[in-house]
C-alpha cells in the first residue's frame, strides 16, 4: 500500500505537484460557478477538528466536501474527548478508522505530526501555530487569477513572524519566488529558520519597494492574546497604509488572510480599496481546498 500523504505544512508537495492543484482548482471553481454536480468524494467523510476559533476553514472544508459529494463532521476539544485528556495517537487511530480524511485546527505544530503519524488517512493542517497552508494555498491561486504565474515574484509580508508568514516563507522557496519581511525587532526570531528565498528589512517602506504583493496579518495571533496589549506598541509603525501602498508596484494587490482589525494592522483604506483581493482570497479557499482534497483522496484526477 502506497503511504499515505498528508498536508502539514508547505513544502510537503513540490513546485509540480502544485501546479496541478492550481489547474484543478480553476476547473472545480468553474464547475462551481455554472452549477456543475462534480461528486467525485460521494460516501466520504471528513473530519474537522477544531482546538481553536474559525469561520472560513470551517466553512469552506464543510461546504467544499458538501460540493464534492461527502459529507463533514466538526468535532472540538470542549465537547470531545481529545479536550478532556484522550491522547493525540489514540485519537488518531479511532478518527482515522471512521473517516477518510482529517483536518485538524491546533496550537502546536507537533500535535498534527503525531496524529498524522498514528493516521490510517490523510491529515490537513487546518491552521498550526507554526503554520497556515490551506490559506497560502489560496492565496497564490487568487494571485495567479489576477496576475498570472507566482514564480520571480515579490511578496513583501509587513507584521507578526507568525503561521501565515511562514507559510510564505516556505513557499517562496517551493514555488521560486522572494519574500521581503518587515517585522518589529524582536519578532524577527519567530521566521522560520532554513529557508533561504527571503530579505529582511527593518523598514516596512523599504520592503514593499517593488513589491507585486503587499500582506500582513493580525499583530496578535490566537493563543497569544496575553501579548495584545504589548504587541499594539511594538507593532504601531507596522500598518499597512495607503502610504505603503504607494510604495509597492503601482499594481500591487494587497492580500490578507482575515478576520482583520481595520486601524491596527491594516488602514480600512487599504483593505476597502481598489487594490484589495481579500475577498477574492476568502472565496478561493473553498475552491482550493477541494483540489486538495481531491488530491489527497484520488491523486492527480486528469482534466
Ligand atoms: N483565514 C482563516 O483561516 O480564517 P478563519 O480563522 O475564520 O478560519
Ligand atoms: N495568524 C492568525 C491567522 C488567523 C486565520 C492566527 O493564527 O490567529
């Protein structure tokens, strides 16, 4: 039996392999805008652990499984017994036996690889402290649709060192494109450490120079919120203004992955502006992550 593949962070599929999620994320957002049935998951069942807050991963895993013919259990730690101490492995075991696929939503990154170990079917991260794949996923097809191919690209993250940003990192190197990082100092020591197709720069004007893509996240992550109130201060020459946005391309396109807070992290100029995708980007996870899901199950489907 061939081993199972997971999805646990970026680089877990190469620069080929997304190139075919990409086409097969066109196609099923295709089928999807003409009202095509596209069943190919028909009795298969996706469970969706959740070990923190979510609307759009719920959403779009939930409704995305709905439209490819299976169907979506949610299960959270304060009413399973994964929150009342059950161990990650035996929880695997049981889950894994039951469903054909498992998305999980954690806090350490450690606890999605121990349960991908003791998993009979493939795991996706749903979102880690370390990492957010499913949402870069997104976010390159979305940068695709607007301006085609990714690769000798410039993203220039401004913020947190935190999941979403890493994520970027490890794609860059994937996929061949550069990252520009902005963080406050300090926070510098949160980027992932072996990755190589990124530049830092102190000054976030300086890193959107030349950018094609401008984005940040929120400055206090979930499962930091003891921080907030110290964050606000050293991240406060951290947003994204219209000011930065004119030092990017003139054709920039600002992405975020949202829930945002408009004055903190980004100016409501910014995000309600012209050169916003968020909501484009929102969307795309749904078709994304049914070519990933489809992956994952099937392997490459053919056109
Ligand atoms: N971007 C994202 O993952 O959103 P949710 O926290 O709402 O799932
Ligand atoms: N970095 C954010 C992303 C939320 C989708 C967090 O981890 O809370």
């Amino acid at each position: 039996m061939a081993a199972v593949r997971h999805y646990l962070q970026f680089r877990d599929f190469s620069r080929r392999e997304y190139a075919h999620l990409f086409a097969r994320t066109r196609w099923i957002k295709d089928q999807f805008k003409r009202y095509r049935r596209y069943w190919p998951l028909e009795d298969r069942t996706l469970a969706m652990i959740f070990e923190k807050q979510s609307t759009r991963t719920r959403l779009s895993f939930e409704a995305g499984m709905h439209q490819l013919g299976g169907a979506a259990i949610f299960l959270s730690t304060r009413d399973s017994q994964l929150g009342r101490g059950e161990p990650v492995e035996d929880s695997a075991q049981v889950i894994s036996r039951m469903c054909d696929l498992v998305m999980i939503r954690t806090f350490e990154q450690d606890v999605i690889e121990r349960f991908a170990r003791h998993s009979r079917v493939p795991v996706i991260n749903g979102l880690t402290n370390a990492y957010h794949p499913c949402q870069v996923l997104a976010d390159l097809y979305t940068f695709i649709e607007h301006r085609g191919p990714i690769r000798g690209r410039t993203v220039a993250w401004i913020g947190d060192s935190n999941n979403v940003c890493n994520t970027w990192l490890q794609a860059a190197e994937v996929l061949g494109f550069k990252v520009n990082v902005s963080t406050p100092p300090g926070y510098e020591d949160g980027l992932e450490k072996d990755v190589r197709n990124y530049e830092f720069f102190a000054d976030p004007k300086r890193a959107v120079k030349g950018a094609h893509v401008v984005t940040t996240d929120v400055w206090t992550s979930m499962g930091f919120e003891a921080e907030n109130q110290k964050r606000k201060k050293h991240f406060a020459g951290w947003q994204v203004d219209a000011k930065m946005m004119r030092a990017a391309r003139k054709d920039a396109l600002f992405m975020h992955c949202l829930p945002a807070h408009r004055g903190e992290e980004v100016s409501a100029a910014v995000i309600d502006g012209k050169q916003s995708v968020v909501w484009d980007e929102a969307e795309n996870r749904l078709h994304a992550q049914k070519a990933l899901m489809e992956f994952l199950l099937l392997g490459k489907v053919k056109p």
